[in-house]
C-alpha cells in the first residue's frame, strides 16, 4: 500500500484547495506562468496528489482546449479525492508509480508536471522517474519539476525534525500533524540526475513571501533560506532555454510576487 494511502484524507483536509500556503501564494503561479498554452497539448500529472493543481492551470487558460489530461499518482486513495473533489471532464485518472515504466509512449506529453513529488523518490528510482518523464515528453515538450529546496531539507536536519521509519527511510514534519517522507540529496545531486537523465534544465530557488511566513509563522524559525527548487526542463535545447542564464545548472533567484486567485467554483476549504 502507498504511503499516501493511508494519510490520503488528511493530506486533503489540510492542504485543501489549493496546496497550501507556500503552493497558494507562491509557488502555483510562478509554476503556472512558465507554461505557455494548453490549446491541443497533451498533459500528464505526476505525484498529482489531491488533483488540486490542474484546475488552477486550466482556469488560467480558461477557453483553450487540451488533447489529453492524464491525472496520475501511486495512491489509489489520493485518485479517488482528485476525482471527486477536482474532476476534470475528459481527464483520465491513472496509478502510476514512478518507480516504474510508464504506461505511455515516447512523445506522448507536452506538458510533465511534479510538484513536490522527486524530494519522496530515492536516486535510483528517481533516475527510472526522470528518463521515463524525458521519454514520454514531445521533442519540444516542457517538464516542469518543483521540489523541496536542499537548503530547507538540511535545514530541517539540522533542527532534528527528520525522523526514520521502519524501512530506513526519513520523514519530515508536512502539514497539520502529517509526516512526510523525504530525502536528503543536494541541489548538485537533482542537477547531476537531470543532467543524466538528457534533461536541459533552468532551475530557480523559492523563497517564503511576508505573506507565507504570515500564514506558517514557524518558517520564520530557519531565516533566509529557499523553501523550493522549480526545475524548467526539456528534451532539447529550447530557444526558451537557451535565452535563460544558468543552462543546466542552477540559478538563485527569490520567487516573483504572488497573485493570489482561486479558481471558479472552487472554494478553500
Ligand atoms: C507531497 S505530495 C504532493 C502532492 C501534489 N503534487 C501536491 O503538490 O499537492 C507527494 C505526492 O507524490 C506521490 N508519490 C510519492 N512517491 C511516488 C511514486 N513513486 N510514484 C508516484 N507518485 C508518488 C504521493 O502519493 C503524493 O501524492
């Protein structure tokens, strides 16, 4: 049984509508403006979790069409809550496990989103993960990979709030009471895999806004360090790419400011 299934109704009940606090004032929309169109694009979720962040991006592009939405994650549970509580008409709803193959073939997607799913997956199964994700992407297909930023994890050592679980592997402190797993690697470490993945990448840091650390005061406790990493990858070297400093490795750079919308009929819980 995944992990996820067992907390996936209290995952739900405390990240709610729109991730959570980081995801709501930050980290959704700087995801969101890097995705240029959805019109005729096919588009895959992993680690989709409670689905909620695919209604945000299709509201964003309210009145473009996409080809394909596959919603997909490891938990059976977490599937179900994203298709009662997001559903999308026309999307399929898939248990994909990213440690293994993926049920597609090459080129099928235009658009790969994680989001906070590879700080869950060891190296090895990670390394599957990636070169599976860079397979099923279309030639000029975006991926797009946000994490727990390195700095923030160690941070969270440092303090001792990683715990061990029975099989070896660490836990961090999530939202509400929820542990979640984790795993310590460096930032040079993501760069490494992506790298040899044949993944060309920018990466940015992100950082907690006034209005984050407002709405989870405790942040406040670990100073000025960047809660996530956003990967922006693709199979080849995109004129997109190409035009960004830091090709491959990684870039600093603090997260714009937020706007903070909900998407129609959907309300915070
Ligand atoms: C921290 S949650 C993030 C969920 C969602 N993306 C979000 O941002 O709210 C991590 C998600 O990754 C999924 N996950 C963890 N390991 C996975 C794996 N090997 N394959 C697919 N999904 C996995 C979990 O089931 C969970 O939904």
């Amino acid at each position: 049984m995944a992990y996820y299934d067992k907390i996936a109704g209290k995952w739900h009940s405390t990240t709610g509508y729109r991730g959570g606090a980081l995801k709501d004032l930050v980290l959704n929309n700087l995801i969101i403006d890097k995705v240029p169109s959805v019109a005729g694009r096919s588009i895959l979720e992993v680690g989709a979790g409670n689905g909620y962040f695919l209604p945000l991006l299709l509201s964003r592009f309210s009145g473009q069409v996409p080809a394909k939405i596959v919603v997909s994650d490891a938990s059976g549970a977490l599937l179900k809550i994203a298709q009662r509580s997001f559903h999308l008409k026309g999307a399929e709803y898939r248990i994909i496990d990213l440690r293994r193959p993926m049920p597609f073939d090459d080129g099928s997607f235009d658009l790969v989103l994680s989001i906070m799913v590879f700080n869950e997956i060891p190296d090895r199964p990670l390394k599957c993960a990636l070169s599976e994700c860079r397979r099923v992407m279309s030639d000029d297909g975006l991926l797009l990979v946000a994490s727990l930023h390195p700095d923030f994890v160690n941070s969270l050592a440092r303090r001792k709030l990683l715990r061990p679980r029975e099989n070896g592997a660490l836990t961090m402190p999530g939202s509400g009471d929820l542990r979640l797993p984790v795993v310590q690697r460096s930032l040079r470490r993501y760069e490494d895999l992506l790298e040899g993945s044949g993944l060309q990448f920018t990466s940015e840091a992100v950082y907690a806004t006034e209005e984050v650390l407002h709405a989870k005061p405790a942040l406040r406790q670990i100073g000025k360090v960047p809660l996530a990493c956003v990967f922006t990858c693709s199979r080849v070297r995109t004129a997109w790419l190409r035009n960004r400093s830091g090709l491959g490795r990684s870039r600093a750079t603090p997260a714009a400011p937020s706007r903070n919308r909900r998407p129609p009929g959907v309300s915070q819980s």
